[in-house]
C-alpha cells in the first residue's frame, strides 16, 4: 500500500494518470493475457500502469484457495478456454504437456525471486524478463525452474550475462526474498485470491479485479473506451 501511495502521489503530481497495478506471477497464463493488453492499451489510456511481482503460491496458500486445473472439470474447461482467449487476445500461447508435474509441482518461486530482483535493480528489464519468462514455458513449454532457464529468459530479454548472473545471485538474498513477500502481501490485503489481479486506484480507492476477462470493466472504471483486446490506431 506505501508504494501504491508513493507511486500515486509521484505520478498525479506530475499528471493526470490514474494508477493500476497488474499483480503477477508467471506461472499464471490467464495473467500473461491480461499483461499483454494491459501492455498495447498503455499508450492509449491515461493511466499508469505498474508491474507488482508477487509468488501465486504464496496467495494461494494465505487464502486457502487451489489452481483450478487441480479440478479435473475445471482442469478440461481451461485447456479449451485458454487457447480461444489466446487466438482472440493475440497472444502465443500453448498449453504445457505436462501443468500440473512439470509447472505445479516445481512451482516458479526461483523465477519470481529472480523476477523481484529485476524489478529492484533493473526496472526497464522487468518487462521483458517477465515476458520471456512467459514465453519460455507458455509458449515453447520450455522449463523455467532451472538457474540456466532463468539466465537464458534473462538475457533474451537483454540484459547482459553478467548483469543476469549477479541478479541470480542477488535473488537468493533476504532482501529479495522479503519483498517479494511484501509484495504478496500487499496483493492479499487489497483482497487478492487469484491472479491477475489488478488493482485501480480511482479517487483514492483501490478497485480489485481479477482476471484478463475483466479488462473492459477495468476501462469502463478508468472512463476509458474498451476497444477489444488488439486496438489499432484506426481503431481510436
Ligand atoms: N476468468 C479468469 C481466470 C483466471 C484464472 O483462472 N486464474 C488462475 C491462475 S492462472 C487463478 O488464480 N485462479 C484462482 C481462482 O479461480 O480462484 C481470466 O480470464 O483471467
């Protein structure tokens, strides 16, 4: 909440920006969605969008609420729904063979730390890394769990090899590892119990939503024109 507030009143001084944060973890392919859109409509809306890594473990545990493909129903629902969210939305998703061993089980706590670090010593490659991290293991199923994935997704994104082997080692530290949890933390006082969240702060209010499907409310509570999940300057 304090550095919803620093970043609220850094930004409205200077404009008239409203503040959204995107909480996420990249694990979660229902956030890559909202992430990229979130991402095209940035220039388009008046608003400032904020990247807030947080562990969905983490808030899954705190609120005692389970991955929904641990549901076998659910689990066949979202195997279908995600790739007709991912052709409307635009995004190169594919689904993983193996979610629940090879992604559940092993869990992304390493890639968040790293991701953490990043965002504390290298903001302008939060972006990128998170997006690589995304495209290594929902698109390519490729592993994320091991140092050298973590350091390849790193330097796709551009960072140097030295610059991603001291944020690898950085992530490890009590640092990282507490603002990480600070940031989890944050995520599940504003009411959070699934990712994405976003959080909106419309006239000093936070307003939580959750899930990419909830982007034309997001609009509709910034005053903003929803113009689908690719809009095109011909489109505006
Ligand atoms: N309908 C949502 C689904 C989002 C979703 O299922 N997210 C998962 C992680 S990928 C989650 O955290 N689910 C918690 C829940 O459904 O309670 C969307 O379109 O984004």
């Amino acid at each position: 909440m304090a550095a919803a507030r620093q970043a609220l009143s850094s930004s409205s001084s200077s404009s008239n920006k409203k503040l959204v944060e995107c909480f996420y973890d990249v694990l979660s392919p229902y956030t890559w969605l909202g992430f990229e859109v979130l991402c095209r409509y940035r220039p388009i809306w008046n608003m400032e969008l904020r990247f807030r890594p947080v562990s969905i473990a983490g808030i899954m545990h705190s609120t005692g609420n389970r991955a929904p493909a641990l549901v076998p129903k659910k689990g066949e629902y979202i195997s279908k729904d995600l790739l007709r969210m991912a052709k409307y939305y635009q995004v190169p998703l594919h689904l993983v063979k193996d979610f629940l061993g090879s992604v559940l089980e092993k869990g992304t706590l390493e890639a968040m730390r790293f991701v953490t670090a990043v965002d504390m010593a290298e903001p302008q490659f939060l972006e990128p890394v998170s997006r690589e991290l995304w495209m290594r293991l929902w698109s390519r199923d490729e592993d994320i769990t091991q140092p050298e994935s973590i350091l390849a997704a790193a330097e796709r994104a551009g960072l140097s090899s030295d610059q991603a082997r001291k944020l690898l080692e950085m992530s490890s530290s009590p640092e990282v590892k507490n603002r990480l949890k600070a940031t989890t933390d944050e995520a599940l006082k504003y009411g959070a119990f699934g990712l994405p969240s976003f959080v909106a702060h419309i006239n000093e209010e936070p307003h939580l939503l959750f899930g990419s499907d909830r982007l034309e409310l997001l609009g509709h509570l910034l005053g903003e024109k929803w113009l689908g999940p690719v809009p095109t300057p011909s489109k505006l």
